[in-house]
C-alpha cells in the first residue's frame, strides 16, 4: 500500500471549500513523446497517474494541447474503477472531478 505524503502543505481555494495540496500531478508527459500522439505504454501511463493519487496528489494540471487530448482520455481511464476528488487544472479553466 502507498503511503500517501505531506507534499509542501495544503490551501483552500477562495470561496470554496476546496482544499488543494500544493504539490500536483503534470500530465503533460503522460502523452507520447514530444508530447504528441498516445504513450507507448498506456497501462503504465494510466498506473503512473493512479500512483500520484495514491500518494496523495489531489490536483492534476491538463491540457487538451497534451497529446492532442490524449493526457485528458488518459486521465478518464485511470479514474473509472478508482475513488477520487481531485481537482484538474487547464489553462482556462478549473474543473472538479469527484467519482465514488
């Protein structure tokens, strides 16, 4: 079992009840490379990704330039059979995800 971390501490985001530790997931490098096109192992994209969460990251920063839109289908896979409420950050933007 993960042993999820601190990681630099946490804040609430203004007007919400949101809270957000400070240290993110990047997903831009889930994406094949350069950034372009699918990983060339999209089970270890997808295991990679759920391990952040386990250790405790609740904010992912995407983008639909990432791949195109690869990181964004990568992250639908990786959170269907998980419990998660995390927050996704893109450049416009702020959504929050919660799957039970």
């Amino acid at each position: 079992m993960t042993e999820q971390a601190k990681l630099g501490g946490a804040f609430t985001l203004p007007g919400t009840s949101m809270s957000l530790n400070r240290m993110g997931y990047g997903a831009m490098q889930l994406a094949g490379p350069q950034v372009w096109g699918p990983p060339r192992d999209v089970d270890a994209a997808i295991a990679v990704l759920r391990e952040a969460i386990a250790t405790g990251v609740n904010h992912i920063d995407t983008s639909d330039y990432y791949g195109p839109h690869v990181t964004n289908q990568i992250i639908k896979q990786a959170k269907t059979s998980t419990t998660w409420h995390t927050a996704m950050t893109m450049p416009s933007s702020m959504r929050s995800f919660s799957k039970a």
